[in-house]
C-alpha cells in the first residue's frame, strides 16, 4: 500500500527504490491503473475479479473478530490456475480476506501452502495483533487532566506536553538522564514518550502492566499473536521483521519448486502497512539510519520499511533468475491501495501530487502504483495508458499463462492481456471505484470523466499531502546496478538505458500546477467532476458546466448499484477475542459453532435468497444501460428478471 508517490518510477528523488523500478522501467509501467480505496476490496476483486460490490465487501474491511469473509461461492485466482491449468500455488503474507472458520483461510482457498497472517495488519517484530473490537475502551479527552483513574492501553492520553518533567528539568543542570521500567504516562504517540520527554534512553513497557515472563500486556481487547505456517500458529517466527520472513519464505518456495511444474506465488508483504497503533512503523534501526537525510522521523522510519520491500523485491528476481525461472516469469507490482498519507492511518506515505488518501475515492485513494513484467510481453519498456482495473488481473494473467479466458466465469474483470503485450486498444473504458450506501459514497470513471459524490472523513482527508520528494537528484545508477538490473543482464534482458530510463519516468511523473481558473470542489457541499485525464490532480471542477454529464454519471451509478448485492459486514462476536485462545487470532467459530464446508456453503445460500429477496424496482435498469466497457468474454449480466445488454460506449 506504497502511496503513488513512494516509487522511484513516478518522480519522487527522496527514498530509492532501484529494484522496483528497474523492473518497471523494464517492463510496462500502468499509468491508468486503478485499485480500491482500502484493502479487503481490492484483495476481493484481485483473487475473484468480481467488483467489491458483487462480492458484499465494498463497505470497509475485515477485522479480525468479525464473522464475515469472501463468500465461498466464488472460485479464487488460485482456485482456477491449479484446477483449470496444473499450477502449485503458494501464498505468502497477508490475507484478509477472513478467517472466522477455516474455510475460508488460505489453504482451503486454492494455496498448497501458507505463510503470514489472517487479520489487516501485525507488528512487525511481535506478529501480534490489535485489531478493532467491542468493548473497546472509550476515547476521552485526550487534554484532560490525569486524575481519574489510569491511562488505558489504547486511550489517547499522556501528562501534557506544556508540562515538562523531572529529566527535563536536571537535563538543564547538565544530567544524564535513564529509565528503566514501567512509564505508564502516555503512548498514543511518540512525542508523549520517554525518549522525548528527558530520558536519553529507555528499557521497558510503556502501558500499566505486563506479563513477567512474555511481557504481553493482558489489558488489551481484541489483541493477539496472528502468524500462521498454513493452518499451525508459527510461535518460532516471533521477534524477526516482517518483510525478512516472508521474502525468506517466498525464497525458500521457489528454490524448492519443481520447474516442471507451473507455479504461482502470491508475495503480499505487509510493508509499508502500518502496524499497531502504539508503534505503527518500524524498521530496522540500522536501515531507518541510512535515511538520516529526511528530517521528518516518522517519514524516515517508513523510508526504512519501503527500502525493505525493495531489497525483498530483488532477491526474489535474483533467485528466479539463479533457478532458470525468470525467463517463463510473469512478475505484477501492485498496491492494494492509496497511500495513507499524512498521517492517515498513523502512516507518512506519500500520494503527490495526486489528492486524498487510503479509504478516499480521490484518485490518490484510488490510483494505483503498478507495472507489469515479463519477456512474454511483446512491447515492453513503456508506459501504458490502457484503462485497468485490479479486477481485471484474473482473466488477464490467466490468458498470459495460457488459459482461455473463456473458460473463466462470469466476471467483471477484462481481459487485458493484448492490450497490454501489444499496446493495442483496452476494452476497458469505464470503471466503477465504488459505491458504498452505507457511508453514502460513490464514484466512477467513464472515458475521461471522473465523477464523486459524497465525502469520507468529513472532508479531513479532501487534500493534497506531500512530502513531494521532487528535491535533489534521481539516482539512475543505483537502478543501473541494483540486484533486479543484474539478474535481467544475467537472463540476456539488460534494463533500458539512462536516457530511456528518464523518459519513461517524465512520462509517468505528474505536475499539477494550480489555476487561478480551477474551481476547487468540496465534497461535504457539492458532487465532483473532474476530466481526470487532463486534470489527474483534481483541482478543477467541471461540475457545473456540464450538467449533462453529471446526469450520465448519476444514471450510470444507478445502473451499477441496481446489481450490486448488500454488504456482507457483520457485528463483531466478543468470542472471537484472543484472550479466550491463548492470546492468538484463531477460526473461531469452528469452536463454538462446527459445521462442514457443505453446511457453511448452505449457509452462504441461504443468506444469498435473503439478499436476492430485496426489492430493487425503484431503480429502472432499463433507463440508462451502461457497461464496464465492451467485453466480449461477457454477453450479459442477469439481475432478478431484468437482463441488462453488454453495449459499448
């Protein structure tokens, strides 16, 4: 979830990220790709490539205590490469796609074999997991006094910082200054911390208690270990980072591969996520150090976090290159969604200069950083500006892999293997970013039209965030010399010289100078529409000089929702707390409630009669019939009595 801004490709200077970029530079860069705004939807719509709206996910995410998933209904990515074309697939990192019974975990979805965690988002080092949950402890005042009661795990509360304390004060009179122990004076960010409040150095626990031996804080609802080898909680991984266990597990599936065999590996790093609140970002100390430049400490830390998955990026191509893999590869960067930037999410991504964040439909909550590699590809070093969704990686790398997309479902993915080898016309020219009732949200895209309605967050996250990254130079040798630039020179494939390298990257780098003549939109006050292709920054709001517009794109929106089924979320069920299962995020409902897989997929139907039993005349869907593009694969969309023609636009 790298923002728009965090690869070296798109025109940031600021954090190197050679091996990603050397392999985007040598293959084809998306510069029209789009994801969802958060990540169970887009995870959804890459493995069914079904849009979030026909699946019931298109309403926020999964957290780890609620008892809804991806239906089993719907086959998966891995699903169709093994049974359809012989493939072993293995998955390695996060899931989230739920995990309330085991049926729906990884191994029962199409992967031989799993390495990760099931929830949103882990520590790092700990692979512990807090996640949401009910009863959570109330959020006061976080400027309030301190004289009622303690300050709770999770509560935004610390001494004020206009008070100094003891070290503060003997610091003044020339003191070194230590603590070891207990603080309990406030967490819920870093400057509340001993570090920066007088102590030079601190060992211990920041919270009121801790366990004698694990030191586990027992307080904490909704927290537990959440790191799985398949179906068996992999205790032996605690303590070591992250992005380090899951490229060594990535390395470790390829070198034991048998390349007889097709394989598909799906690598979901949790960099650059934030982890728990109480310490969102880490790295190791001596990577954060080689960015001692950026003056910004929690920019510098993610720097640390982003360097890391690059470094995973090119020793993963450095393998499949030593094992004779890389010349049959088909290799896809992408991120599941915008850059929480700003502090959104307690993240320092970048998005600039696009606007809005992770969980906004601006497009940098919805513009995904991405590219596509391989020597399949008859055109490559390029930048394609073909329209593509990330539902529409399924049928995409099924026809790259040598299936007949034909032989896929019903989908609403495209299959844009073609457009994309050949640089040749993408079906694809109308997208739906989403549509949630529930947060009266929605926004599409048609041609060069983008329209927005309705506001996320109030309008707090409406903005542009930096940093912009564009000072000093860009390091071509470093992408010259990187791990992924010597396997392709090794495999016969150098990378494009440095005149091409800085072509490409001019033509993917955006400059959005402001207009005295741009009409700002306010999303709390009125709809939005923007023509995206001449306007990516979304600075200039047509809205009110082509209402003939808006009333296609609101008629089109309509037709979408009118097959859209209602959101899957469920209430969080209080058994699920790890408490209740050694401090570990489990299948819960397996324990309370067993059923079979036959009984869970009963179950699933019968929920699927209720949804189809609602009544959605007051929607004409003959009124105004619009696609997602002309998609020859697909003739029809049945909903309920209606059928609704695939016509091109």
């Amino acid at each position: 979830m790298e923002g728009w801004n965090d690869v070296g490709f798109h025109g940031s200077n600021q954090i190197p990220t050679p091996n990603i970029d050397a392999l985007a530079y040598s293959g084809t860069i998306l510069h029209n790709y789009y994801v969802n705004p958060i990540c169970t939807p887009s995870r959804s719509a890459l493995m069914t490539g079904l849009h979030p709206i026909h699946t019931g996910l298109q309403s926020g995410v999964l957290v780890g205590a609620a008892p809804y998933a991806l239906p089993l209904s719907h086959k998966l990515m891995p699903e169709f490469l093994a049974s359809h074309l012989g493939y072993a697939t293995h998955g390695v990192g996060k899931w989230h796609l739920g995990s309330h019974r085991a049926a729906y975990t990884p191994t029962k979805r199409g992967f031989l074999s799993h390495v990760g965690y099931w929830t949103g988002h882990e520590d790092y080092y700990d692979h512990t997991a807090q996640e949401l949950y009910q009863p959570v402890n109330k959020i006061g005042n976080p400027f309030a006094g301190l004289q009622h009661g303690v300050i709770k795990t999770g509560e935004p509360k610390g001494i004020p910082l206009r008070h100094k304390i003891l070290p503060q004060f003997l610091q003044a009179l020339s003191y070194r200054t230590h603590m070891v122990g207990k603080w309990h004076l406030g967490h819920h960010r870093s400057t509340y911390l001993p570090l920066q409040r007088g102590f030079e150095s601190h060992l211990g626990y920041w919270t009121g208690k801790e366990a004698y031996f694990d030191h586990t804080n027992m307080n904490k609802n909704g927290w537990g270990y959440d790191f799985r080898r398949n179906m068996s909680v992999a205790w032996e991984d605690f303590g070591n980072y992250a992005t380090d266990i899951f490229t060594n597990e990535a390395l470790d599936v390829i070198h034991h591969h048998n390349v007889s065999q097709p394989l598909f590996l799906y690598l979901a790093h949790l960099a650059v996520h934030s982890a728990n609140t109480y310490q969102p970002l880490q790295a190791p100390s001596e990577v954060v150090e080689k960015f001692s430049y950026i003056s910004d400490k929690n920019r510098r830390t993610f720097a640390g976090m982003l360097y890391k998955l690059d470094e995973s990026v090119g020793r993963v191509v450095k393998l499949l290159q030593d094992r004779q893999m890389l010349q049959d590869s088909i290799i896809v960067f992408t991120t599941d969604n915008g850059g929480p930037a700003g502090g959104f999410d307690v993240n320092w991504a970048s998005n600039w200069p696009l606007r809005g964040v992770k969980d906004t439909l601006w497009e940098g909550g919805v513009r995904g950083a991405g590219f596509i590699w391989s020597p399949l590809l008859k055109m490559k070093s390029r930048v394609s500006n073909q329209m593509m969704n990330i539902q529409d990686w399924l049928p995409t790398l099924y026809k790259g892999a040598g299936g007949n997309p034909n032989d896929l479902p019903m989908l609403d993915g495209m299959n844009l293997w073609d457009s994309l080898s050949e640089d040749s016309a993408s079906p694809r020219n109308l997208m739906l970013h989403n549509i949630d009732d529930k947060r009266s949200i929605a926004s599409l895209r048609v041609a060069e039209w983008k329209f927005t309605r309705g506001s996320s967050y109030g309008g707090k996250w409406d903005k542009w965030f930096g940093p912009t990254g564009r000072t000093g130079d860009y390091n071509v040798s470093l992408v010259q010399t990187s791990e992924v630039a010597q396997a392709l020179k090794s495999m016969g494939s150098p990378i494009p010289d440095e005149s091409t390298i800085k072509a490409l990257r001019s033509q993917v780098t955006f400059e959005c100078p402001k207009s005295d003549d741009d009409a700002t939109c306010n999303l709390a006050q009125q709809v939005c529409l923007f023509n995206i292709t001449a306007d990516p920054c979304e600075r200039n709001n047509l809205a009110f000089k082509y209402p003939s517009v808006i009333k296609m794109m609101e008629e089109t929106l309509n037709t979408f929702n009118a097959t859209a089924i209602p959101p899957g979320n469920k209430p969080i069920d209080p058994r699920a707390d790890p408490k209740f299962f050694d401090y570990t995020w489990t299948n819960w409902l397996d324990f309370y409630d067993p059923k079979t897989r036959e009984e869970v997929l009963l179950e699933e139907k019968e929920a699927q009669k209720m949804d189809e039993s609602l009544d959605w005349k007051d929607i004409d869907v003959q009124q105004f019939i619009y696609t997602l593009g002309f998609n020859p694969e697909r003739k029809s969309r049945v909903f309920k009595d209606e059928q609704v023609q695939i016509t091109q636009i």
